[in-house]
C-alpha cells in the first residue's frame, strides 16, 4: 500500500489506516519502537513485558516441538 508523508507543523507525518491500526491493536496512546536497517524504517507496538514473554515462552514450545521440521522447509 504506497503512502506519501503529509506536513505537520516542521516535521512530517506519516497517516496509518484505521483497519491496520484495528488489525495490530494500535491506538493514540500505544507507544511505537521507530527501527531501520539503513534501507527501510520499521514502526512497531512496544508492548509489555507479560506479553512479550507469553509469547518468547510459545516459540520456545513451538521450536522444541517442531524446529526439526522447521528446519527442513527452510532449507
């Protein structure tokens, strides 16, 4: 989806949809971790550490169950 940054005052803003916002339980007040890799700017939901956790603990169940698996169709 091409997007254009639009003017805000001196600096520029760039205008997320509602949908995409709704889909990743973005609002006003989620704060957001600006990263790039010299190429590219990634925007993602900080979220806390209960939640963060919940999830390192369910990739770890998933790669012990099926990291053999995982492995071959990357290959």
């Amino acid at each position: 989806m091409p997007k254009t940054l639009i003017r805000h005052g001196n600096s520029l803003a760039l205008v997320i949809d509602k949908p995409i916002l709704e889909m990743l339980q973005i609002s006003a007040d989620t704060p957001l971790e600006l990263s790039t890799n010299g190429d590219s700017i990634l925007i993602s939901p900080v979220r806390d550490k209960p939640r963060q956790q919940k999830l390192r603990a369910s990739l770890k169940k998933i790669n012990r169950k099926f990291g053999d698996d995982l492995r071959r169709l990357a290959e």
